[in-house]
C-alpha cells in the first residue's frame, strides 16, 4: 500500500518543474465529489456515448449537446452527466499505438480519467479486445475492490446471432463470449459483466431527441434493464471505501509514471554528459597541441631571428632578410596551425 501523504511531499519537493501541484488539484477535486463517479471507457467506436444514451432517455433525464452519436470519432474530451446517485463520465476512445497528436491526447485523457473515479465500466464489442488488450490488462489488475470493474460487450446485435429470429442461439452466443471475455483477462467470474445492444438495429440512429418506448419491441433481449439496474444500485454508502481505494490506484501511477520519466531524464542527462566530457577532453588536446605547436613555432623563430642577425650584422639588408624570414616562418606555422 502507498503512503499517499509520503508520495505528495515527494513530489513537491521534486526539482525542475514537477507536475505534483497539477495532480494534487486533480485528485483533490476527485476526492470533494460526493457521489459516486462512474467512468465508461474502451476503444474508438465501442458504443460508449450510445450507451450513456440509452441509460439517460431510460431514466427519463435529457441527453446533453455534447452527447453525439456516430461511426466517427466523435468524443474529443471527457464529459460527465448525473444519472440516479451517480456521475457517469463519458471519455474519448483509446487509441493505441496513434501518432498523430489528437489521438494520443484522447488517450491521455481517458487513462486519467479512469484514474479518478470509483466504479470503472470498460465498453468492448463483440470482438473483446484487440490492439488495446495489454492496456486494459494492465489497467484491471491495479487493485479495483470488487464489483467496481464492470465490463460491457456493448452493441451486440450485431454480434452475428440475429436475436429476433434466433433468440436462443442469440443468447449462447452471449453467454460463450462472457466466458471468452473472463478467459482473455484472467477475470473472477464474479466480476460485473453485461451483455447489451443498447440500439438494436440502429433504430434511434444518432438522434438524441428520444422517448424510452422507442426500445420497447427490444426490452426482453437487448440487456440494458441489468445495467440500469446496476447504475441505480450504486450507492455513496460504499464510497469511502471506493475513493481510498481509487487514492491508492491513482498515486500509485503517478509515482510510477514520475519514476518513469525520471529514468528517462536521468538516460538523456547521461548521454549528454558523456558529450559534454568528450568534448571538454578533446578541448583539452586541442589546448595541449597548440601549446606545442606555440612553443615550437615561438623556439623557431627566435632561431631564425638569430640567425639572420648574425650573418647580415648592422647592414642595409639586415631589415629585408628579417622581413623575408618573418613571412616564410608565418606561411609555414599557419599550414601546421
């Protein structure tokens, strides 16, 4: 277990510009909220906002201007909506291995948000997990108390077992792939999972305008009566408990992620050490050779001088045979130089 108070005083007291005041205000606003907070996240096109829908026009609550549905990319920031006790959050779909910027901060904002809330609700299709697995992984074994890690194989309609003309196979289909899904992450089979197609055949498409009984035809099958069952059983009762353990997760990461970037600083100061060593020992050779070349260039011409006195004496063209030395013995040391 961490000692959050060690790991804030640590970080405060970290140089050159520390994040530490920006993770404390996002964790103290997390830590003020007195209600349960109740984060949707997964991949690109999972189905979460179509979800959030779905419970929102079930509960008899409108659906805000940022809820949009479609195919696209369309959650850029994370949202949050209050449904029965609870906040529900809404975040950008994860993006892994994306280069371009607006991906990689989609992700960014998810993952943080994932790290400051009580309940966390991962959104899959029917395929599980593919290029985000690891993530996830990763994500679920960072100490969640039981039942706050819901899983929902979202949208499944279009699964491939048409549940209107084959309802039973409909539900073996279901029911395998909730064993897949406890297989592929190693779940406890006690763990939350909700099988739902929260708009069956695309019967609401991307409006928001709606009325609950647009669903009814589906309401035996589509699954979502659990989930909302689930929602309006959250309750602050648990909350304690939930946002220690919520403190424990976040701190946790940002030591782990400000260890992270230290080392890799640490690798960058290094190397450039190294540079800077090379180069003041190569200053430092440098230094030495014009000292020799400077002394010898100095006894030279103290020689030649000597010489030229020597033999033209007090005449007329001592002071032209100077001069003539002069340029030879500058022409030549300039070359060595």
């Amino acid at each position: 277990m961490v000692d959050i108070d060690a790991v804030r005083d640590w970080l405060r007291r970290l140089p050159g510009g520390s994040p530490a005041g920006q993770h404390a205000d996002d964790w103290d606003a997390f830590a003020r909220l007195d209600r349960p907070v109740v984060t949707l996240f997964g991949s690109y096109d999972t189905g979460k906002s179509s979800l959030l829908r779905r419970l929102l026009v079930d509960a008899g609550s409108d659906v805000p201007a940022w809820l949009t549905i479609s195919a696209r990319h369309e959650t850029f920031e994370v949202n949050e909506v209050e449904v029965g006790g609870c906040t529900i959050r809404d975040t950008p779909g994860f993006a892994v291995g994306a280069s371009d910027i607006r991906a990689q901060n989609n992700s960014r904002r998810a993952l943080a948000a994932v790290g400051l809330t009580d309940i966390g609700v991962a959104v899959l299709t029917s395929q599980l997990a593919t290029a985000e697995r690891d993530m996830l992984q990763e994500l679920f074994t960072q100490g969640w108390p039981a039942g706050t890690m819901w899983f929902v194989i979202s949208r499944f309609d279009e699964a491939g077992a048409d549940p209107e003309g084959d309802l039973e196979g409909y539900r073996l289909l279901s029911d395998r792939k909730v064993r897949e899904l406890w297989e592929v992450f190693a779940l406890d089979d006690r763990a939350p999972v909700f099988v739902v197609s929260q708009d069956p055949f695309q019967t609401a498409g991307p409006d928001t305008d709606l009325y609950p009984e647009i669903w009814n035809a589906f309401r035996d099958w589509d699954g979502m009566r659990d989930l909302a069952d689930a929602v309006a059983a959250v309750s602050p009762a648990e909350l304690s408990a939930w946002r220690h353990a919520a403190g424990q997760r976040y701190w946790t990461a940002v030591l782990a992620e400000t260890m992270t970037e230290l080392r890799t600083q640490l690798q960058e100061y290094t190397a450039r050490a190294g540079v800077a060593a090379n180069g003041v020992a190569r200053r430092e050779d440098w230094e030495k050779e014009l000292d020799h070349l400077d002394g010898a260039a100095q006894a030279a011409l103290d020689s030649l001088v000597e010489e030229v006195v020597r033999r033209y004496g007090d005449t007329a063209e001592l002071q032209v045979e100077l001069q003539r030395t002069l340029d030879e013995w500058f022409a030549r040391h300039e070359a060595r130089l």
